[in-house]
C-alpha cells in the first residue's frame, strides 16, 4: 500500500510539474524590474512592471524616493539602457514610431512617454498605473531600456517650448536605471 501511495503521489508531481510546461507562452505573465542606481540629487527609487499576456496593458509600480516636497516630475522610459555616462546615455524617449511628444493619454505619443510623477511632503512619489504601449515582449520591448525622472514637470508637448515636442520640457535627468 505505501508503495502504490508514493507512485501516485509521484505520478501526480510529474504530471503537474509537465503540466506547468505546457502552459502557453501567451498565458504567462511577464514581470521586469528598474532600480535607479544612478542620480545626480540622491534619488532612489524601484519600478516595477507586470504584463499579464503580451498583448495586454502593463501595470506599472513606482516608488522614488529623495524627491523635492510636492513636486511634478517628468518620467519617462528612454530608448537606451546605458548608465555609462550616467543619464545623458540613456538617449531619447523611445519612440519606435517616431511620433511627437505627448501625454500618456494621447495617440500621438512616443511609447516613452509615461507623464508625470508627483512627491509627497517627504519627497517620495509613488504611483501605479497601466500603460497600453508599454511591452515586455516582441520588437518593441522595454526590457534593456532605461526609465529616467526629470527634475521638472512634463507639459505633455503642450507648452510652446522649444523642446516641448520632443521631451516635454521636463529639464535635467536626476535619476536613472536600467529595465531588467
């Protein structure tokens, strides 16, 4: 009897453990990670990204601290996962499909471009949200990019500066990291 008890019971862990590799690649659910480990203003923060199925929104938790008290901050994801020369190499917006400067909202968006995060009184903004754009799979994923939060507010390419159609007049990059 105890022989046939632990062949079932192996039979069982087998047969759940093949199971689990069967599992469609579009039933999974993708996770990625961004600690900013380079900042110009000791900034630190981690994000934190989710997608469910490739072709779903992908929640994305942030939580930076060592910001300014109350203020907007441009945050966006850049097409350059390269901490080499700090932020500045971490190139542009990603923008795969070379649109303009615009807010998360928007159709006419780069697929960098997340908005703003806002600080608290003690200087840390946390925010969760879904973006439909933002992918941890296929050509246009995230995954070896870098997010990057600006000193300034972003204004969405809504406010007749110079660089408002590119980068949302966000201002210096205080904070960075890469998306693993």
């Amino acid at each position: 009897m105890k022989a046939t008890l632990t062949l079932f019971i192996v039979a069982i862990c087998v047969s759940v453990g093949t199971a689990s590799l069967m599992v469609p690649s579009f039933l999974r659910t993708a996770k990625a990670t961004c600690d900013l480990t380079f900042s110009k203003a000791n900034v630190t923060g981690t994000i934190h990204l989710i997608q469910k199925q490739p072709n779903a929104p992908t929640e994305i938790l942030v939580e930076v601290k060592g910001l300014a008290p109350n203020t907007f901050h441009g945050f966006h994801i850049h097409a350059v996962g390269n901490l080499t020369g700090g932020c500045d190499s971490t190139g542009p917006h990603f923008n795969p499909l070379n649109k303009t400067h615009g807010a998360p909202f928007d159709d006419e968006r780069h697929f960098g471009d997340l908005g703003n995060i806002v600080s608290d009184a003690n200087g840390v903004a946390r925010k969760r949200f879904s973006d439909k754009l933002v992918t941890l799979s296929g050509p246009n994923s995230v995954i070896g990019r870098a997010f990057v939060v600006h000193e300034g507010r972003d204004d969405y390419g809504q406010g007749g500066f110079a660089d408002s159609k590119t980068t949302g007049h966000a201002g210096a990059r205080i904070a960075c990291g890469i998306i693993v």
